[in-house]
C-alpha cells in the first residue's frame, strides 16, 4: 500500500469516527439504563446474583472504548451498586459483590488505559498527515512551478537557439561568398579564420542542444549491437572496419547513449590519425558489474591526458563531447575512464554496475 492509499484510509477513518461520535452518547445511555433495568428486575427483584452481571463488563468496556480511563467512573458506580443492593439483599456486604465491583474497576482500567493509547497515537498519526499533506501540496505546488519555468526556459533556449543557428547560416554563406571573391591571400586567411569560429559556434549549438535533452527521457534497456549498428552508417565507408560484440548483452542507460559511440568514434577518425579498426566488446566483472570496451588502432592518448580528456573544454575543437559523454553515461550510474597504451590506440571502458546490465535471449 502506497502512502497516498495509506493518507486515504486514514482520513477516511477520521471521518468515519467522526460520525460514529455523534451517537456515543445515546449509545451509551441506552446501555447504562438496560443495566439499571437488570440490576433492579434481576438481582433486586428476582434475587439472582449470578450471570446477568456479565452484561455490566459489555458496558464498561464499551465505555472504555469510547471514553478511555473516564470508563473508571462508570466501572465504579456499578460496582457500587452491586454491593449496595447486595447489602439490601441480605443485610451485609458480601465477598461476591466485592470482587464484581474490584473486576469492574480493573476490566475499566485495562480498556480506559489501551484506548487512550491508541487514540493518542491515532492523534498523532492524524497531525502527521495533516502537515505530510500540508508539504505535499506545497511540493506539488512547486513542482508544477518548476515545470511551468523549465518548460519557458526550454521554449526560449529552442526559439533563440534556432533565431541563432538561422543567422549563423547566413554568416558562413556570407564569409564564404566573401573568400571566393577575395584575391588578397591575407583576407583569406582571416576570412578562413572567422569561418572556423563560426563552425565552433555551430557545435556550441549542437552540444546546448544535446545537453538539455540529458535525463529528458527516461533510461532504458539498449542493446549494444544494435547501438553500434547505427554508429556504422557514420564511419567512412571504406578504410575503417567496426567489430561489433553479439546481439543480447544490454545495459540500462539515457537514449543518448547512442551520442557516447558517436563521441568516441568522433575522437578516433579526428585524432587517431591511423585508425583502421575499431572494436566494441563486453567483458564481465568479477564484482557482478559489466565492463563496455571501446577501442582503436590509433596513435591513443598521452598518459596526462587521459582525465583531461573529459574535462568540458578541453582538446583542438569544442572540448565538449568526452564532457558529454561522461555526462550521459552518469544518468544511470554508469562510469568512463580510459586506459589505453600511447602508441598503440584508445581504449576506453563503460563500468556498468551490477543490476544496470542483462544478457536477453534472441527469442526474448
């Protein structure tokens, strides 16, 4: 049962009781008087002092129920009404009606006091609801804020990166028109400059938009055969060679996890500068995880840089797609480093813990 079921029940309890409470006391009056009725026709009238007095622990424990350790006044008076027209009986008090009366304050006792227990607490289950229901609506509240200021924030950064990107192209074809007609082999150098800048702020763009759309979509499971096929149609289509591990092994990760393979192979055509095979396989861990192998053939990473790699900013271009990539995978717990040998290629690796990995049969 969830909490808001459990909030439900509870409140509908309260109103439940509240209702009821309206006939306590009619309730309770009614049994007093039947009470009354069999102690004066019954042990006063017909002298039987046996059995009937049963019906006065119904009452005392009624009352109990309803009025807590109040029931020990009520315990008191019948049991001093037993022993008063006992001693009108037989002219003396007698053992009998002592211990009725001892058993009525005690059976008031032990019901007054697990009543007002429970009560107390019910009291304070209530007030606790009250003010969980109090913070739920002021969090809905600001949930709903939140995504009323989310959703602008996402319109005007769509609106104005688009207004953007619009511009842009017309500043390439503007600086590109411009190089064709311009003979000064100076100009065309800074003209060649200004469009590499503009490119820059191309990819600027591109990664605004990757970068909002993290954690967007809700992680799911992705076979990794299937990710790497897409990530073929992007490899030249001649010269590289791209080995893929079995179709079944999948990991629990953002949509984007397609954009990381594009990432890294990115970074193998641009910087390996010899790259001719690259490969994806899995390898078990020992600790129940599973380890998501990318490697290439390429001239690989310097020791020092194989952290700053994934700093946001850093290498020839954007410096953005290692930052990225690290950025996706950590959606769902996932983890990247590299660990390859300089000279010999990349070799980066995808921890993916226990439980965020699944082997599915091809019938499945």
């Amino acid at each position: 049962m969830g909490a808001k079921e459990e909030m439900d029940l509870l409140l509908s309890r309260e109103a439940l009781m509240a209702s009821f409470g309206t006939i306590k006391p009619y309730a309770l009056a009614l049994l007093i008087f039947t009470a009354l009725l069999l102690e004066y026709v019954v042990h006063y009238q017909l002298k039987i002092s046996v059995a009937y007095t049963h019906f006065f622990y119904l009452v005392i424990a009624v009352a109990g129920l309803w009025y807590g350790k109040k029931a020990i006044l009520l315990a008191l008076f019948f049991g001093g009404l037993q022993i008063a027209v006992g001693w009108l009986i037989s002219g003396s008090i007698t053992p009998d009606s002592l211990v009725r009366a001892a058993m009525f304050f005690v059976v008031a006792y032990i019901i007054g006091y697990i009543a007002d227990t429970l009560n107390s607490y019910y009291s304070m289950v209530g007030a606790q609801n009250r003010d969980l229901r109090e913070v739920n609506e002021r969090l809905a509240a600001s949930e709903h804020a939140f995504q009323t200021a989310n959703r602008k924030l996402n319109l005007l950064s769509s609106v104005t990166r688009h207004d953007i990107r619009n511009q842009l192209s017309a500043l390439l074809s503007y600086l590109e028109l411009s190089r064709m007609q311009v003979t000064d082999p100076a100009a065309i150098a800074r003209i060649e400059k200004e469009q590499i800048t503009a490119h820059a702020i191309e990819r600027q763009l591109d990664f605004m938009k990757t970068y909002e759309e993290i954690g967007v979509v809700a992680p799911q499971w992705q076979d990794i055969r299937t990710v790497g096929e897409r990530l073929r149609a992007r490899l030249p289509r001649e010269g590289v060679t791209l080995t893929l591990p079995d179709a079944g092994t999948e990991v629990y990760a953002d949509p984007l996890l397609e954009k990381v393979f594009e990432n890294l192979a990115e970074n193998s055509l641009r910087h390996g500068e010899r790259v001719k095979q690259i490969t994806i396989f899995a390898r078990p861990d020992p600790d129940g995880g599973l380890a998501l192998v990318y490697q290439d053939d390429g001239v690989g990473i310097r020791n020092e840089d194989k952290e700053r790699v994934f700093v946001k900013g850093f290498g020839k271009n954007t410096g953005l797609g290692m930052f990225l990539s690290r950025e996706i995978l950590a959606i769902t717990d996932l983890t990247i480093t590299e660990n390859g040998i300089y000279g010999e290629g990349v070799r980066f690796e995808i921890r993916i813990p226990e439980g965020k990995h699944r082997v599915v049969a091809a019938s499945e």
